[in-house]
C-alpha cells in the first residue's frame, strides 16, 4: 500500500525537478550468513581480489555501491532493506567494495585510494560481462559511480546518488580521530543498540535480526581491523610527507570527508562535472535531516548535476537521515522505477498519491 504524500516544495525546468516528500505514515569463514532478503553471498575474482556481492531479479542489469572507507564496517547488507523491493525491477547486484565487507583488502598501499576502488568497481562490470547498468551509489559510494559514469559513459544508463558528503562540492569540517586500541569483539545486542540510539535515523522497522546478523557477520572479520590499522599509518604517513597541503587544506588530514586517500579523484571528478561531461540521466535522493550530508550539500551537487546533464532530478525525503533507503525503501524504490522509465523514454512507471 502506498503511503500519502504531500508536495512541500516543486520546480521543473527543461527536464529538471525538485521534489521534497513529507512522509506523513508511520568470525567469518568461508561459508557466510544466507539472507532471506538478499539471497546468498556470492564470490568472484576481480584482478586478484575476492570479490563478495549478492545478485536478484531480472532485467537491466542494476548495481548498489555503498558507503563507508577501508577499515570501517559498512558493507553491501546495508541495501538489504530496499535490494528485494529494487529486484522486482531489474537484475540487482550489490557489490562489497574493493578492502570492505568480505571483499579482500588491497594487495598493496598504492590500492588505499579511491582510484583503485573506481578501477574494482569498474573491472567487477566487465568480470560479469555487465555492458550496460543503471549505477547506484550512497555516501562514499556516490564518488565512484559518477566517476564511472564520465569516464564510461556508453556503459552507464542512469545514475543514482544518494546522501554524499564525498561526492558534494564541499569539503566536509570533520575533526581528526586516531585510531584507538581494538575494544570488546562486537555483539548482535550491540550493533542492535547502536542502530537503534541513532537519533539521526527517523523510521527503525529496518533494524531486523537479519539486518543485524549481517552487520555482525562483517564487524567480526579480522580484515575489518587489519584495514583500519593500515588507513592509520598511511594517513600519518601523509600528514608527515604533506605538511603544506594538509596545512592549506585539513580535510586531507581525515579518513573521512575530503579525505587524503580519495581528495585527488574528487577534485577531478568535480572538475569533470564542471566541464559537462556528465551527461547520463542523473537522479539525487536525499535524506532532508542528514546531518552528515547536509540538505544544502545535497541542492549544491544537484546543481552541478542540473548544468551537466539535460536530465536531472533531485527528491528530498523529510524525516529521513543518512540512508532515506532503509527508512522508505518503497517510496525509494518507486521514485526510482519512475525516473528510470522516464529518462529512458518508457511508459508504466508507478503513480503517486496525492
């Protein structure tokens, strides 16, 4: 059942729309945990590194990139609230990024960059024989599949973004953190407790013993860790052989953010923007109260989107922080079927409710 919406705010100019919605309702071995909501974990080779995703549905082929850097524990189950509702539409794959969930961490410091993430994503598309998909990415998941999507862009058919400080004209004021000793081995009591105190997360119906049981399943792998610890010396080891740049910029100094791992590939990529040389139909959903990647954040990158590509469109969820996927992944899965039907000339999109 669709819930009721009310139009706060609208505008469209040759092909662009705004939209804010008020949503007025309510340790790992080699075998892994099964999800009932995104099937089994499947496994391939990408130039050396074993590569986890989860594959559904059928169609155009559609790929989920998720947030978070080397060392943390975000991973690909994160999607797992909106991949089933996503795979009644197409052939889904959700994909670990190359050092995160139970993707294989580099082989080398040089692959500690968002280069080598963009690279793994891309040679995963050729590994499946992928020639064209519409690309998904959140947060420090945007970065990449905007990227591929002007330096391929015969290969992209839409792309979406979703709450990205990383990808947003800006540089993010975070403070720098060191990295503490290793804490007690996370518990599912404990990720529940964590998800569940976020007081930047509105709707929590998502916060399942699968969803938990996932997210553990990856906080207990020791490379989760190992990847953590490597971050921290590559990042001294920057600040040390950078003074000056960290000094005019201190974002560099941050894991996060503008971050000295990725600054270089979001410099470029927003210069390519800047260029136009986006021009695959691009459509932003944002959470309204992310206060991480603030409203503002989100109507700046829209704009740079807007000057790009003819086809542009930017949707707020109000009430809704970081990840407006898992707190309305119907209403998400909607806005997106729709968008795709549009930008590709096709009828039979869903309907809203007024």
């Amino acid at each position: 059942m669709k819930l009721s919406k009310r139009k706060i705010l609208g505008y469209s100019a040759s092909g662009i729309s705004a939209l804010l919605l008020l949503l007025l309702t309510t340790s790992c071995s080699e075998a892994t945990i099964e999800t009932s909501s995104m099937g089994e974990a499947k496994f391939v080779d990408v130039d050396g590194i074993r590569t986890r995703y989860f594959i559904g549905g059928s169609g155009e082929a559609m790929l989920l990139v998720h947030g978070g850097h080397f060392g943390s524990g975000t991973s690909t189950v994160g999607w797992m609230p909106v991949f089933p509702r996503l795979a009644e539409h197409f052939h889904v794959y959700a994909i670990d990024k190359l050092g995160m969930g139970l993707t294989e961490n580099p082989t080398s410091d040089e692959d500690y960059t968002m280069r080598a993430t963009v690279r793994h994503l891309y040679r995963f598309l050729e590994t499946m024989g992928i020639d064209q998909v519409h690309l998904v990415g959140h947060s420090r998941g945007a970065l990449p599949v905007a990227r591929i999507a002007m330096d391929y862009p015969e290969l992209v058919k839409t792309l979406t973004i979703f709450d990205s400080n990383t990808l947003a004209p800006v540089d993010p004021s975070i403070e720098p953190r060191e990295l503490g000793p290793p804490g007690p081995l996370p518990t599912a009591e404990s990720i529940r407790e964590g998800l569940l105190s976020n007081e930047t997360t509105f709707h929590k119906d998502f916060i399942t013993d699968e969803f938990v049981e996932a997210q553990l399943e990856v906080a207990l792998n020791p490379k989760i860790r190992e990847a953590a610890e490597r971050m921290e010396v590559l990042r001294k080891r920057f600040i040390e052989n950078n003074p000056e740049k960290v000094e005019a910029r201190p974002g560099l100094a941050n894991n996060s953010g503008t971050g000295w791992w990725m600054y270089q590939t979001k410099d470029e990529t927003l210069e390519m923007l800047r260029e136009g040389r986006l021009q695959t139909p691009t459509h932003v959903i944002w959470g309204f109260n992310d206060p991480s990647a603030t409203y503002q954040m989100g109507m700046d990158l829209f704009k740079l989107f807007s000057e790009s590509t003819d086809r542009a469109e930017l949707d707020f969820l109000n009430k809704s922080g970081h990840s407006p996927y898992r707190e309305y992944p119907q209403e998400v899965t909607d806005l997106m079927v729709k968008f795709i039907a549009s930008a590709e000339g096709s009828a039979g999109g869903p309907t809203e409710t007024d």
